[in-house]
C-alpha cells in the first residue's frame, strides 16, 4: 500500500476548495504527531527558497515526521519556490496552497511533479456541479433535501457563501428547532450579510484577490466603519479561541465556554489554527489606529479600511 503524499499543491480558482482541502489534509497529517514541534505554518509573506528549505529539511524532534504548511501563497511568486523542493526528506510532508491557477509550464508545477508529490487545481464549478455540492454537502450535515434545494436556489452561488447558509441551518437545527419550509425559508435570505463572514474568511492567514472583491461588493451597502468594527470584532474572537487551542482545548469546551454562536466558533477555530496570536493582536491593533484615523478625521474611511486589511 502507499505511503502518504509527501508533497501536496493546490492552486485554481476557487479558493474555498483549496482551503477545505487543505484543512482535511492537514488535520490528517497531523492526527500521528505526538507534539506541537511537528507542524509549522510558515508565513507566506517575504519567504525565500532557503527559508522554505531549511523549513522542509529540518529533522523532527518528537514526532515520527514534521508537517509544514504554507497556504496564501501569491501566485506570481509560486515559481520562485521551485528551487527549495530538490530534495525533500521521508520525514517531511509540505503542503503548498496557492492563491490562484498555475499554468502548465510553473516551475513549481514542475518542481512538485520531479519531488513525486500530486499538484491538483480547484476549478469554480459549473452550475449542475455546484448543485452536486450543494447536495452533498447538506448531507454531511444532516439536513433535509428542502434544504438543499432552498440554498441551491435562493443563496449566491458562491460556495463560501452556500457553505454558511447549511452550517447556520445545521447550527439552527442542532439547537432544537424544527427546520421546517418556513424556518428554511426565515433564515436563508437573499441578500449581503452572509458577506461579513465572507470577508472574514479570507483575512486570514493573510488578505487574498478574493478580498478585495468583496469588501467592493459590500462597500457598496454598508458603512466602511460598520465593516471595520465587524471584522475586528471576527480578530478578537478569534484570538480568544487561539488562545483557548494553545491551552488545548478542543472544539466542543470552546464552544461550551464562550457566549458567541457555535457556528461562528466553529469558523474561528478552524482559522486560528492558520495564524499565530501575535499577528491577530498586530490586526486589532490596526483596526484601533483605522477607528481613531477616522474620527479624528485623518483619512478617508473606505481608503483607510483597504489600507488597513492590507496590513493584516
């Protein structure tokens, strides 16, 4: 039987397949680590070849294998990190996570392909497929074909977007109560403020195309400052619960412990594992000084806001 993939590349268009991949992969790599020393997430910000060499060369200290991740990387500097995958070692599984497609001749399409790892591109799907998923999904979180179908229909087709409509239907439902046409049809309405947490999840680890693309869209609705005290107040959550990991607690005492949705601590959990607590609290810091520039009338409250998530 095969061993694990040693080396695992996503890239494509739709990033939300690219992240849940690379969540299910991660998770499962590191369920045979016995310590915290066996995985690093690596910043994509500024990393150069020998960075991510010694990154991969580096021998485990307790684990049976390290775990290096790299997600967020830009595509126009995917190629330049072809160099550091001539010799990856037993002992390390890297995953690399591009933001946006790589085109046939990507030195590090080819890199990836030469070191025996798999490369797989995450296309949009078309609307027949998208249903497909909509479907599947609604039943892995054991909700009823109507509400498949309500989602499929009435949410954008955007499987960021189509993913929260389920989880708040599962979350709905896993209160107590009953999910009925009419309950179905209350909570999935057409509209915007799915976006926030939209937005949200695009922020971190770090700010991709796809951010820019919706704080347009959602500029368009709501007060830049409006945006700026959600997204601030999506940081601070989330840092609690990093904190909450590092004390290792699991999901379910998190969820238990804080007054916030179990939904929404289920969306802060899994990005906390992505970030580090010291880049969280430069992000609320940067919110700060963007509330205190805006009142006191220093700078322009859109320009400002685009500023400041380019920071983060």
């Amino acid at each position: 039987m095969a061993g694990p993939v040693a080396v695992l590349l996503l890239h494509g268009e739709e990033q939300f397949l690219i992240d849940e991949e690379a969540r299910r992969t991660l998770a499962g790599w590191r369920a045979e680590l016995v310590s915290d020393f066996g995985y690093e997430a690596v910043d994509p910000a500024g990393l150069s070849p020998e960075r991510l060499r010694d990154c991969v060369l580096q021998a485990p200290f307790l684990d049976p294998y390290r775990v290096v991740a790299v997600r967020g990387l830009a595509a126009r500097r995917a190629d330049g990190l072809a160099g550091a995958l001539k010799a990856i070692p037993d002992s390390t599984r890297l995953l690399l996570g591009v933001n946006g497609r790589l085109p046939a001749a990507s030195k590090l399409l080819k890199a990836v392909t030469a070191a025996g790892g798999t490369a797989r591109e995450h296309a949009p799907l078309k609307p027949r497929a998208l249903n497909e998923w909509v479907a599947r999904r609604a039943r892995e979180l054991d909700l009823p074909a109507l509400a498949a179908a309500t989602v499929a229909r009435r949410a954008r087709p955007d499987l960021s977007v189509l993913d929260s409509e389920l989880q708040k239907l599962a979350a709905y439902r896993a209160g107590g109560h009953p999910l009925d046409q009419a309950a179905i049809d209350d909570l999935v309405v057409p509209g915007h403020p799915e976006d926030i947490f939209r937005l949200a999840d695009t922020l971190l680890p770090r700010p991709n195309a796809s951010t820019w693309r919706v704080l347009d869209d959602l500029l368009q609705r709501e007060p830049a400052t409006t945006i700026a005290y959600r997204l601030s107040r999506h940081l601070a959550v989330v840092l609690e619960v990093r904190t909450r990991q590092d004390r290792g607690e699991t999901l379910s005492q998190v969820q238990a412990a804080m007054r916030e949705h179990p939904f929404v601590i289920q969306k802060a959990y899994d990005a906390a594992h992505s970030v580090r607590a010291a880049q969280l609290e430069l992000g609320l810091r940067a919110f700060l000084r963007y509330e205190w520039e805006v009142k006191s009338g220093q700078i322009d409250a859109e320009l400002g806001l685009s500023t400041t998530l380019a920071k983060l």
